[in-house]
C-alpha cells in the first residue's frame, strides 16, 4: 500500500520547524510522499485552517534539498492564479534538484471568488481530456 502525508503548509502548522519535522518524520516512517495544499489568495471568509496558506512549492523545494528519498507533492496547484510557463520552469527546478522526486497536480480551483476573472493568470478556452486527445498546435 502507498500512503502519502498531507504537509500542513498552512495555519499554526504552516512553520519552517513542524514542516521540516512532519516531511523528516513521514520519510523516516516509510511514507511515500507528503503533499501540500495550494491557494495564492484565499477570500477572507474561509475559515481556519486555511487562512494563512503558505505558497505551496517553495516548501517543496525547500524540503527537497533535506530530504533523500520521500516523493514531494502539490495537493492540486491552482493553475489559473498562475503564470504556466513560470510554474512548468519551477516545478522542472523542484524536479530536477530533488532527484525526480516532485509530483505535480493542477486544477482549477473550486472557490467561486478564486476563479473571478482579475485573479485568473490565463483562461482556458475549451476542456480537454489530456488521455484520450491531443492539443491542437
């Protein structure tokens, strides 16, 4: 069985030690990966535990560089509050310096505030199912 660990880069967890103790704690373990939660701007209405939500791969690199063997995971990046290129070239640098050890997930989002249009980096035109066809050029 493969069993990952939720990295609580949020709320009064979401702190350089429990962070660095909790990934050390779950590869000493033998879990197979921890994984962040994302969200770059959060309405103030959430409630806590999400209210201060940290970014969610510079914990991923940062814990890439002390770590050896456990995966490194985004729990659903939200891709439309983000510049693609920049997150494909972050996330190749994460991949690159840990070894192959990052797994990436992107979505987009589910927070109707998230999703308004001044806070959306690019528009998807038309869905696609990646699995089954390819991107027109």
């Amino acid at each position: 069985m493969i069993i990952g660990v939720n990295l609580p880069n949020y709320s009064s967890l979401g702190y350089r030690d429990s962070i660095i103790a909790i990934a050390h704690a779950a590869e000493a373990l033998g879990y197979a990966s921890v994984w962040t939660n994302d969200h770059v701007l959060l309405p103030t209405s959430r409630p806590e535990p999400f209210g201060n939500v940290l970014e969610s791969l510079t914990p991923l690199s940062y814990l890439a560089a002390s770590t050896s063997r456990i995966r490194l995971g985004t729990g659903i990046l939200v891709l439309p509050q983000r510049d693609p290129l920049l997150v494909a070239k972050q996330a190749a640098t994460i991949s690159h310096l840990s070894g192959g050890r990052l797994v990436l997930a992107v979505g987009v989002g589910y927070i109707k505030k998230e999703l308004q249009p001044g806070r959306m980096r690019c528009q998807f035109r038309q869905r696609r199912d990646t699995q089954s066809e390819e991107w027109p050029n």
